[in-house]
C-alpha cells in the first residue's frame, strides 16, 4: 500500500511545474526529517540548524536545504507520516543532487513502534521514490540523534535496539552509507536542553558528521555570528543566504559599534559601493535584501518588514536603520519607510525611481507589465495609483526623517526633473529635512559619489 501510494505521489510531483529557485551549476543536497532536522529548539533555525550548518561548511558551490518537519515519521502507520506533508512535495520540486534520510525519533514512540514490522519496508519504499527521481540523487541515511530522555514516550534504548539496527539492515540491503549522528551527540546531554533537541553546538556536530561522510574529510569550524556562506568582500567578512526564497547578504565590520548600527540596500549590493565601504570602516553592517525586481509593491512591503524583523529579533540590529535606495531601489526604500518611520533613522537615496511613471513608465512595455502584474493592478487603475515615493511623503515629514539624496542632472534613465526634484520639492514643502547633491553633467551611472564624505556625515550625524 505505502509503495503504491508513494508512486502516485512521484508521479504527480514529477509534472509538476518546480517552485523553488535554485541557482545553476550548484550542487543541490536535501536534508529530510523530524524537528531534529528542522532545528526545532534552536533559538535560531535558519544559522544553526545542522543543515544550515552543513551548508555553510560546503561552501559556495552547494545549495543545501532544509525539509524537516517537526513531529513526523517514516512509519505510513505513525502519527503523522512524512510524506502526507506539504514538504514532501517540495523534495521533488528541489531536484537534490544528495540527500540526507533522518528518520526515527518520533517512529520510536510507543504508539509508533507497534507498528514496527514496517518500518523496513517504509523506509525502502521512501528511498526508492527518491531513487526513481529525475536528479537520480546520492542517498545517505542517518542514524537518529541520541535520546536522553529518561521519561517519557521517545526512550533512546527503542532507538539504539529497535531503530538503528533496522536502519543498518536497510543500508545494508541498497548500499547505502550510513551517517552516525547517533555517535556524532553521544555524552553531549548538556548540548540537548530539553533532552530531546540538540542546541547549536550539538547541531555542529551532526553537521560535522555529514559532511565528513559527504566529502571524506573533517574539517574544523566555528559556529557563525550570520547565516549561508561566509566569503569575503572588500576585506570584510560576507555572508550569502536566501530570506523567504530571496538573496540576502551581511557584511560585518571589523569592530561593529555598540548597538550594532546597519546600513540596508534592498538593490543592486556591491554597485558603486563608496558609502557602504565608508560605513564599514566605522563600524557600521552592511544588509542587502534583494527587492529590486518587485516596483516597491505590497509584496516587497511585507517581505521587508519580515526581513527587517528577523535581523533585529536574531542578530540584534538597531532597531533605526539606515535605508539605501539606489536607483529602483527608492521605490521600495521611501514608501517602506514611510510605512515605518519608526525604524528609520535616515534615507540615503541615489539616483532614486521616484515616480513609476517615469521609470519604467509606459514605453518601456515589457517592465510596465512586469509591474502592473507585481501590483496586481490595471492599466485603468493608475488614474488612482497612490505608490509612488513622490505621494508618500507626509509620514516621513512628520516623523523627521532625514534624506540625503545624490543624482544626475543629465541622468537619461531616471530624468532628475522627473524623479528627485519633483520629490525634494514636496518634502521642503512639507518641511522635511532633505540635503540634496546635484552632479552636473552626469547621466545615470555612475552612482555615488568620488569621495563621499557628505553622505557619510549627513547619515553619521542622524
């Protein structure tokens, strides 16, 4: 039964169109199992997780992803099956390359493991449907992390004589290699807090494990301060990670100043960077968030503010951010905070779309729709669009938010007269405070400034 559906599953997931971003030439590793996997218990999932650890010890040329699910079991007969899970299905989408099989824990349970004379065959019939897919990926199975529970319904002597040898003879039967992450957090009960769930440092060690039987090397690491991969960037640590399907990346300064102020792009990151490299030299991060292709929608809104929201709650950001609008990131960077003029202490604006029709605007067809569908709008409904930078600019007046904005005068792209002027009218007759930067003669490109000493002291002093 369990074979037949999970080959009806398969097959349905096989046609389905993917729906997760992958980046090419990538190797793509899949790491499958209960809350263990998923980092239930971690105050900080998405970095310590053991698969998010994995991928930050493989490095760049690896997109590891998590698809744990707190709770489920190998069982088809257990109390909440694998693979009646949204996540399953999103395995096949993924295509991985490799994946990790860690299964056991919650199959453990009393009312689980009556049902045991299946697990064998449960966990065959898993691997075959990973094994019929298109990626024909490497399979590696692990051994449930160790139990020390000493009440309760998951007993680590169920897991030690009743899982792991069937797991054994499963590896065994399709030659398998077997990850002992079993081994890997044995005597490490002051790294499971609730007896259950590893912390950070335990979680290194399961990590260290797979990727030890992966690579057939070990390799020393030390936990991160960021999520993704940690590379350098203009002498300064950088950290590649995905937010909610996005790129994102950090980049620390030397000597971060107290309370930990941040400078957030949400475009074009590493693009005629002076500012940025100013601000790290003075202690200050440097966030991107990737918005830029989203006209500053309601949808980039919220992924924004969800993202803004992570950095504060798990890396302990200033809750005042500096926001960087470069180019079409002005759209998203002004109406953002004029949505949350509470987190803003400055704007730094550069060349900034300030009005969408003018950039893209009606003649560039192919961005005009690309638009309209990211707003879910009509051609008809502009004669009411209310999303421009240049109609959202009482809240930051009232709230005092200080902008300080460079741009072109011959700028061809994004007409000055059309974006910039228009906005710092409207903010001076507001009576907002707004430094302006006029450079003669130049078109869009180049951004910034040659020396940028003024923005730097405008942000420095707000």
């Amino acid at each position: 039964m369990i074979r037949t559906l999970l080959l009806a599953v398969w097959l349905m997931f096989m046609i389905a169109p993917a729906g997760l971003a992958v980046e090419k030439g990538k190797i793509k590793v899949a790491c499958i199992g209960n809350s263990i996997t998923f980092g239930a218990g971690l105050s900080n999932q998405a970095r310590d997780s053991y698969p998010a650890v994995l991928g930050q010890m493989l490095g760049s040329g690896y997109d590891v992803r998590n698809f744990g699910v707190s709770g489920t079991t190998v069982l088809s007969s257990g109390d909440n099956p694998y693979i009646k899970t949204r996540v399953y299905k999103q395995v096949f989408e993924f295509q991985p390359d490799i994946i990790f099989i860690k299964f056991g824990t919650n199959d453990s349970k009393g009312g689980n493991w009556k049902h045991k004379d299946e697990f064998k065959g449960d966990m065959q019939a898993m691997i075959d449907v990973f094994s019929g897919m298109d990626s024909k990926p490497k399979i590696y199975l692990c051994l449930p992390a160790t139990c020390y529970i000493e009440k309760g319904s998951i007993k680590d002597s169920v897991i030690v004589h009743g899982v792991i040898p069937r797991i054994r003879e499963v590896a065994e039967k399709n030659r398998l290699e077997i990850v002992d992450m079993h081994a890997a957090t044995s005597g490490m009960r002051e790294h499971f807090p609730d007896k259950l769930h590893p912390d950070r440092v335990a979680s290194l060690e399961m990590a260290k494990c797979a990727y030890g039987m992966m690579t057939g090397n070990s390799k020393e690491f030390q936990l991160q301060d960021f999520p993704g991969v940690k590379t350098k960037w203009k002498g300064y640590d950088k950290y590649d990670f995905e937010f909610n399907g996005r790129k994102a990346n950090i980049v620390a300064p030397s000597k971060p100043l107290p309370g930990k102020p941040w400078i957030w792009r949400p475009a074009f990151f590493g693009a005629f960077p002076a500012v940025d490299i100013a601000m790290l030299a003075l202690g200050y991060h440097v966030v991107h968030y990737d918005l830029a292709f989203l006209y500053g929608s309601p949808r980039s809104q919220e992924l924004g503010t969800q993202f803004y929201n992570a950095m504060i709650k798990y890396y302990g950001f200033s809750e005042k951010v500096v926001l960087e609008g470069f180019s079409r990131g002005g759209l998203f960077a002004v109406d953002w905070a004029a949505a949350n003029p509470e987190k803003v202490s400055c704007i730094y604006l550069d060349a900034p779309v300030c009005d969408i029709t003018s950039w893209p605007g009606r003649e560039r067809a192919d961005l005009w729709q690309e638009f309209l569908q990211e707003w879910n709008i009509k051609e008809e409904d502009m004669k009411n669009f209310k999303g421009n930078p240049i109609d959202n600019l009482k809240p930051l007046a009232k709230a005092k938010i200080p902008i300080i904005a460079v741009a072109g005068d011959s700028d061809k792209t994004v007409p000055y007269d059309e974006n910039l002027e228009i906005l710092a009218a409207r903010y001076k007759k507001l009576r907002g405070e707004i430094e302006v930067i006029v450079k003669e003669g130049c078109d869009h490109h180049p951004h910034s400034l040659d020396a940028p000493a003024p923005v730097i002291k405008f942000i420095l002093n707000h």
